[in-house]
C-alpha cells in the first residue's frame, strides 16, 4: 500500500477520489451527528430520573459541553435535511466544509469535556483522545484539512485549558500531550487517507479491466457472428452456384451470369475477411509515417476509381493552388480513402458526383470525400464509428455493410493524430473529413 504521509498522490484519480471522499465524509459525519444527538440527548433526559451527581463529579458542570454537542449535532443534520429537501445538493467544495465543520462540533466538545475532566487527574486526555481517533479515522481527510483541524484544535485546547487549569506543572504537561495527540491525528489521519485512496484506485483498476474486457469480448462476439453468419453467405453463395454448374447444363450466357455471381461473392469474402484481418491486428504499435505529397497521392487515388466508378456516376478531384505535404502511412491512409470513396458510391444515385477534395487550413490539412447521395438519417449519426455498428445500411444497390469499415477509418486516422468528421443531410448528400497535421516545408 502507498502511503501519502507528506506527499499527494498522481492526478490519474484525484479529483474522482476527491467526490468520492466528500460523499463519505458527508456520510459519517450524517451518521455521527444522528448518534452523538440520540447519545447526549439520552444523557440530558435521563438526567431527570437518574441522579448522575451521585457517581459522576461536577455532573452539572458537564452539561453544557454535553448541550453544545447534542445542538450541534441537531443543527448540522437539519440543515442538510432542509438543503436536500430544497433539491440543493451544493459542490462538493460546500459540502465538505460542512461536513469537516461537524469534525469541529465533535473535537470542541470532547475538548470541552476533557476541560471539566481536570478536576479528575485519571481522566484528563481521555475525551480529547476518543474525539480526535473518531475524526481520523472515520473523516477522509486531505492534507491541508488535517493541518486547519490541528490548528484550530490546538487553538481552542491552548485558549481553553487556561480556565480549566492553573497548576504550571500540569499545564504544560497537558500541552506536551495535546501536542503527542494531535501527531498521533495526523498519523492517523493519513493512514486512512492512504488506505482509502488506494482502495478507491483498485476498484477504479479494476472497472478498467473490467471495460476493457467487456471491450475484448464484445469485439470477439462480432467477429464470431461476421464469421458464423456474413462470411458464411457469400461461401454457400459460391457453393450453390458451382453445384449448380456441375449439375445442370447452361449456357453461355447463363455461365456468364453465374461468374459474376461468383465474383461478388468472392469480392464480398474478402470484404469481411479485410475488415476482420484489420481488427485482430490492432496492437498498439506506433504507426510508421512517410513524407507524402498528398496532391500526387490523391491523383493516383482518384485515377484508380475512375476505372471502377460507374458509368452513371462522376468522380471529381479537387486540389488546392500549390503543394501539400503531411506525414501518412500510405497502405492505412489508401484504405480509409477507398473505403469512403467506396462508400460514397453505394448511397449516391445515378447521375450523382463524388468529390475528392484536398484543403490546406492554418495547421492541418483537410481531405474530404463528399457525395451527392441520400445522407445518412440524424438517428444514425453517432453510431457510425462504432464497431458492427447498428448504422450500418445497404447500398442502393444492395450492396452489403458489416459495420466495421467506418470504426477502422477512425482508428486509422486517431493513429495520425488526426479527426474523421461527418456532415451529412438526408437527401442532401454527405461529406467525410479528415483531418491531419500539416508538414511546414523549410
């Protein structure tokens, strides 16, 4: 176990661990101001019946002490009753003051008893002693809160014991231990801190884990059911078609006909098997990025597609005046392009446009593929990137989507330091853009 004695701990969970802290003290100091208020108004109303002068000395001189912690108490709970009651939780800054002002409420009391107790040289620390164990141990406690508490304390102990004590002697002895006491809070203190602290970081390790497994097992599931049931429609597809080739005679047109459907189907397979083969090679590894001209490397992009785009269709680039440059992993970048490009075409008509276009912007450079299609509904729009993304359409056309294209397109362009951004409008079409950092050319 850590321990925080005259230090912090690291940021990762602090201000978490903060709320968290608040909560319980809030809590305790509920809980507590419930017990001391049954305990001390036990104590005054039994008076009535029992005669404590009889065994307890000064018992009236108690009284008060007792009536302070017991009004204190009562205050402290209806306050926060009536705040919640008026749905006003307050920040946890507000909260906390109240709940270490009640750590006061108790400390004075006990100090106030231990006062009295000096007419009882067997009993002088034993009040201030229970009081200040009950606070470090039961208050989560920052550092800076721990040295206001055994300020004030040793404040109103050294104000106090003036009254209550006159013999030198005893005095300063009551101060050397006053001053033992409030080492053994501090002490104390921070081993509840620290033991807290690291219990609140084991449970936020393990709901990381936790996440992160569920993460892991979601993926597999995915990948299990594109398998069990996408990959295994356009092998039977195959199956069927050449079972039916063996077994009754076509002719050529027919057999023509069955290629092509057999060339889909082989197509559609190595889709899935793409996608698949780009997710279980996600290993966190640094991504390995060239100098790239991205003007020269969006007109092979778009000299490539203007052979397999439809003939109804248009593919047009667009380039800014003068040379763009960016750091890139060519393959990666090439994918993501193909695969909105791709895209673009199943969801733009006949007669549509597709532009691929290069902007130079202050500091970074933005590609974008824009359509002219049917856009993508405002419903579906967050969950797009999402891994076997329940956004996932088929084209115009029929074409098939699996829900993993778009999910590898922002991780690629996360690895680029880069932002995959959306703008789309039912009927109005769709734009895709991606943003990257700018290379500055001395």
């Amino acid at each position: 176990m850590q321990f925080y004695f005259f230090r912090s701990p690291d940021k990762t969970y602090s201000v978490l661990f903060r709320k968290f802290a608040v909560k319980k003290n809030v809590a305790t100091a509920r809980m507590l101001a419930i017990a001391a208020f049954i305990f001390s108004g036990g104590i005054l109303l039994s008076g009535i019946v029992v005669d404590y002068n009889s065994f307890i000395p000064n018992y009236p001189e108690y009284l008060p002490a007792i009536t302070f912690i017991m009004l204190g108490s009562v205050i402290y709970y209806l306050s926060f009753y009536i705040l919640k009651r008026m749905h006003f939780r307050g920040k946890a800054p507000f909260r906390q003051f109240f709940s270490v002002g009640y750590a006061m409420v108790l400390l004075t009391g006990c100090m106030w008893l231990t006062f009295l107790a000096q007419y009882n040289p067997k009993n002088t620390m034993t009040f201030l002693l229970l009081g200040t164990f009950t606070v470090s141990v039961l208050w989560v406690l920052e550092r800076w809160e721990t040295f206001i508490i055994m300020a004030l304390t040793i404040a109103v102990f050294a104000y106090g014991m003036h009254y209550f004590q006159t013999h030198t002697n005893e005095l300063y002895q009551n101060y050397v231990v006053a001053v033992i006491i409030m080492g053994m809070f501090y002490f104390i203190s921070r081993v509840t801190y620290s033991h807290s602290y690291n219990y609140f970081q084991q449970l936020k390790l393990i709901e990381l884990k936790n996440r992160e497994i569920s993460i892991v097992n979601n993926t597999q599931r995915g990948i299990l059911n594109v398998v069990g049931h996408d990959l295994r429609s356009p092998i039977n597809n195959i199956t069927a078609i050449i079972n039916l080739l063996q077994d009754h005679p076509a002719s050529e047109e027919e057999r023509n006909e069955y290629y092509k459907l057999i060339l889909n189907s082989t197509r559609d397979a190595d889709h899935i098997i793409h996608d698949l083969v780009g997710i279980a090679n996600e290993n966190g590894k640094e991504l390995q990025k060239t100098e790239v001209c991205l003007n020269d490397f969006l007109k092979t992009i778009h000299a490539e597609w203007e052979y397999r785009i439809p003939n109804e269709q248009k593919l047009v680039f667009n380039e800014p005046f003068g040379l763009v440059h960016a750091y890139i992993h060519l393959n990666k970048m090439r994918r993501v392009l193909n695969n909105l490009i791709d895209n673009a075409i199943k969801f733009t008509p006949a007669g549509g446009t597709i532009t691929l276009e290069l902007q130079k912007l202050e500091e970074k450079v933005r590609i974008s593929v824009n359509d002219t299609g049917i856009g993508i509904p405002h419903d579906l729009q967050p969950f797009l990137f999402d891994r076997f993304s329940r956004a996932s359409r088929a084209g115009l056309n029929g074409e098939k989507s699996y829900g993993l294209g778009l999910s590898i397109c922002l991780q690629i362009i996360q690895e680029h330091d880069g932002e995959l951004l959306i703008e789309s409008r039912e009927q109005k079409g769709s734009s895709f853009h991606i943003d990257i950092p700018h290379l500055h050319l001395t």
